[in-house]
C-alpha cells in the first residue's frame, strides 16, 4: 500500500549562481539504455505505480487551474501515464471528484506534444485507447539537448508538465531555462522529481553491507536534489508565483530483491558516472537481513521503501500573471494573521494495493 505524510527533509546541493553546468553527475547514455531495457520487459506494466501516482496527483492539482491548454508539452513523457490517467475512467463511479477533474482537464486540452529521450518507452503504448482520445504527438529527444524546433522555439506552450524525469538531468539551471523559453507570456509548468532521502533505507542497508563484506561503500543511490533548491533555480530562470512542496510515499515491499526488480522495470536504476561494481549475490544476502533490522515492519514483514517528491510550479509572467502588492501597502499585521494558527503533520493512506 501507499503511505502518504508532509516532508520537510530533503539533498543534491546547486550553488548560489545556478550550478556548474560542466559537472556531470549522470550518465544519460546509461539511463537511456536503462530505460530501453526496461521498456522492452513485458512486466515493466507492473511497475507504474510510482509515476500513475503522482500524475494522478498533477491532474488534481490541474484542476484548479482556470487556465485553457491549448498546446501542452510532457517534457520526459516516459510512455505516456499522464495521458492514459487522464483518459481512465475506471475510479469514475467510486470517486467522482476525479472524474470530474479529469473531465474539466480534457476539455481545456488542445494538443499535447510528449518528448522522451527513449523512442521504445515513448511508443510502448501505441496501442491504448487514450491515443484516439487525445490529440497526441510524439518526439524522441534528450531531456537534457533542446536542439529541435519543438523545444528550442519561444513562446509555444501554454503548459508544460514534467513528472519523475527531471532528477536525471545534470544541468537543472540550464533546463529550467529553457523551458521557461518554450512557455508562452501567461504559461504554467507544473513538475515533479525524486527530492531529498528517497530510498534512504536502501541506501543505508547497501552501505552497511558493502562495509561488512567488502570494508568500504560505492555510489549505488543517486543524489538528488532539495527542494529549497528546486525554488531558487526556477526563481532564477525567470519563474514567477512559485509553488514547491514536498511529500513522501512509502512502498512496502516483500524483500529487498522486489524492490530493485521494481527499480530496474521502472528504468530508475542508478546511473551514476562513476558506475559501482555490480551487485552481487553475496553483496544482497547481506543486504536483506540488515534492511530487515533497521527498517523492517516487525508486524507484517514487509520492507518499506520511502520516495521523497519535490513538487513545483511556476508561471511565466505575463498580461494576467497577478502582480505582487506595493511594498507598504498592506493594511493587516503578519503576526495577528498568524496568531494561534497551528501547523500539524498530516498523514495520508491510499489503500489501492500495488500490484506485484
């Protein structure tokens, strides 16, 4: 099941002037590969669950906007979930919020243009129903190269959405950037990546592993990026009326085994630069009894696997962009608005179970 609480602990650090562009943490020859593999694995369907999830959380948040989308770009499309969630209408008659909301969104949506660096990912699901619902089109392009018209033009978009992609890109300022080009005066991104301590538990099962077995410990979880972060960089790249949140979803897994299986199906492996040595047989007999000590559910048994998001949006100014106050000009004291508010931690529980 899904486990859902508020984050506020999140680490890939940039620097105050945007980052050093000629850093490379991640091999994207290596992820596409990754990802290659993964789309050709027929129970890679199996292991969605992390992204419907979260652009099932994007359609809810669309539909507050009152905005209309006449063209729409998915910048890291992978194979397409956000289309297919919003065009699946089998939680329809148990929450009709959603339908509601997916229907508001279908109808402001003119064109979407998916992008995506694998073409087998990109056209895995030729086939569904969503691609006669939607006006689709596809490109194959590197997230991190924007050397084709449909991405290097100014103005195009009136949305760009982005789910579980960007954590892979090396240059984040330039990115951000750049797509704050492609909108048009008026236009929303709205995103979301793997943020702060995701898999956490993993990481420290692998690094106490590798020390018993081998005295020292190698990169095998990606570094990823803070949410503070996530603000400054878009705030730099022109972003306007910015929204960066942040949660956790815990997973419960059966071993430790299913849990890099699930990984690996989803293309989310590590691909570092600097590659580990690979895993091996003895490596993961260590791992699961110390992942099952310092983090195993004694009750159940299960292995919970904690994914921290960073959620953002950002406008680009324009004619109808709300402009801030004159300095001065408020009428209300912060700290009487304030006073006697209680902030709490909220804890959230999906009970869709995932399927294996």
């Amino acid at each position: 099941m899904f486990k859902s609480v508020r984050n506020t602990f999140l680490r890939r650090h940039y620097s105050s002037n945007g980052g050093n562009s000629s850093i490379k943490v991640f091999d994207r020859h290596v992820k596409l590969l990754q990802k290659e593999r993964a789309a050709h694995n027929p129970d890679s369907k199996h292991a969605e669950y992390l992204r419907d999830e979260i652009n099932r959380r994007t359609i809810d948040r669309l539909a507050f906007l009152k905005t209309e989308f006449t063209n729409v770009l998915d910048f890291g499309a992978h194979s397409g979930n956000f289309e297919r969630l919003l065009c699946d209408s089998s939680r329809d008659l148990v929450d009709p919020q959603w339908k509601a909301d997916r229907e508001l969104i279908k109808s402001k949506i003119g064109k979407i243009l998916l992008v995506e660096s694998s073409q087998s990912l990109l056209f895995k699901d030729m086939d569904s129903a969503f691609n006669k619902e939607l006006n689709l089109e596809r490109i194959v392009a590197d997230e991190e190269n924007f050397d084709v018209p449909e991405l290097s033009e100014k103005n195009q978009y009136d949305l760009i959405i982005s789910n579980l992609s960007m954590h892979w890109i090396n240059d984040l300022p330039e990115v951000y950037k750049k797509l704050y080009n492609c909108l048009k005066p008026d236009g929303c991104f709205i995103g979301s990546m793997f943020g702060g301590d995701t898999l956490f538990e993993l990481r420290t099962a692998l690094q106490l592993a590798e020390i018993e077995r081998y005295g020292g410990i190698s990169p095998r979880i990606s570094p990823f990026v803070e949410s503070s972060d996530v603000g400054n960089l878009m705030q730099k790249a022109g972003f306007q009326m910015l929204t960066v949140d942040a949660e956790e979803l815990i997973v419960d897994y059966p071993n430790v085994l299913a849990l890099i299986e699930d990984l690996q199906l989803m293309g989310e492996n590590n691909s570092v630069m600097m590659s580990p040595p690979a895993l091996t047989k003895d490596l993961l007999l260590a791992v699961e009894p110390i992942y099952r000590e310092l983090h195993g559910d004694k009750v159940t048994g299960h292995l919970p696997a904690t994914y921290r998001f960073v959620y953002m949006i950002g406008w680009k100014p324009g004619k109808y962009l709300a402009k801030p106050a004159p300095r001065g000009s408020g009428n209300i004291s912060l700290k009487d608005a304030l006073d006697g508010t209680i902030t709490s931690t909220t804890t959230l529980t999906e009970d869709e179970p995932i399927k294996k």
